[in-house]
C-alpha cells in the first residue's frame, strides 16, 4: 500500500476546484465532489498505477474521476 500524500499545490487546487462549486452550485454539490474525488484518490493507495504519465504537465500523472 502506498501513502497518498496531497502536496500544497494540489491542496490549493482541491481548494480552488470545491470553491467553484460551491459558490456555482452549493455546498452540498461540493461536499459530493470532494467525496468522489477523495474515495477516487485513496483507491490508488492499492492501485497507485491507474494513473497514466501526464501528456501536460512534465514528471506528474492524471487520473480521472468517473461520474458516478
């Protein structure tokens, strides 16, 4: 199992991301987001390698969150 470690970027990004919307949708949109983005991100605890080599940004990786 590995740690999932959030560096300050990303938890700025996180951030930004549940303040958009919540203020274009509410809080209980946000709180559903950032549910499925945290259940989606502790998965790869077990399966880090889900993530694909990011074509943007040099050195990171992407992963997508489903809809569901």
């Amino acid at each position: 199992m590995y740690a999932i470690v959030y560096e300050a970027e990303a938890q700025a990004d996180l951030l930004a991301i549940l303040s958009y919307y919540a203020d274009e949708g509410g809080m209980a949109l946000a709180e559903n987001i950032g549910s499925r983005i945290e259940t989606a991100l502790a998965g790869l605890a077990y399966l880090s390698y889900r993530s694909i080599e990011s074509s943007l940004v040099h050195g990171t990786r992407e992963f997508t969150c489903s809809k569901s």
